[in-house]
C-alpha cells in the first residue's frame, strides 16, 4: 500500500500532536509538525523522491540502517502496533 503525501504528512502531524501532549522536547515536535508541512507540500509524490529521481541517499547509510527510510523515521515509540 502506498500512502500519499496527505496522508504521510497527517502521521507527521499527529505524531507532532502526540508529542506535545506528552510534553516531550517542543523543538523536536515542532519539527515533526514543519516536515509534515513540507511533505504536503511537495509537488511531487513522495514515493518519486524515495525511488532518487530528486534525493540520492548513499549506499553507505544505506548499508548501515537497510530497515531505515532515506527520507524520515518515526520513533518506534510513535509507531502503531496494527499493520
């Protein structure tokens, strides 16, 4: 299943929500809540960044972290449980 930049910025956001009711860091949220901004905003869709088409990653960090998304990760605290 693939999830639109709407709906990917919306885990952004609500995660950012969480965050400041749980009255974690507030810079950390806020910049939860400003990636979520930008990825509505992008003009493209966000699988077309992740496939490198405008962001290269390394294969150095790719190696590194293989389970890590090159453009964002959620704290495994934030992350639902159900798939």
């Amino acid at each position: 299943m693939t999830l639109s930049n709407r709906e990917v910025a919306d885990i952004f956001a609500a995660v950012a929500d969480s965050m400041e009711i749980l009255g974690e860091d507030k810079f950390r949220s806020l910049a939860y809540r400003r990636a979520a901004e930008a990825i509505a905003d992008l003009p493209m869709p966000l699988r077309d960044y992740q496939r490198g088409t405008r962001l290269k990653t390394s294969q150095a960090s790719a190696r590194r972290s293989p389970k890590r998304s090159p453009l964002f990760s959620i704290p495994a605290s934030y992350r639902s449980t159900s798939a």
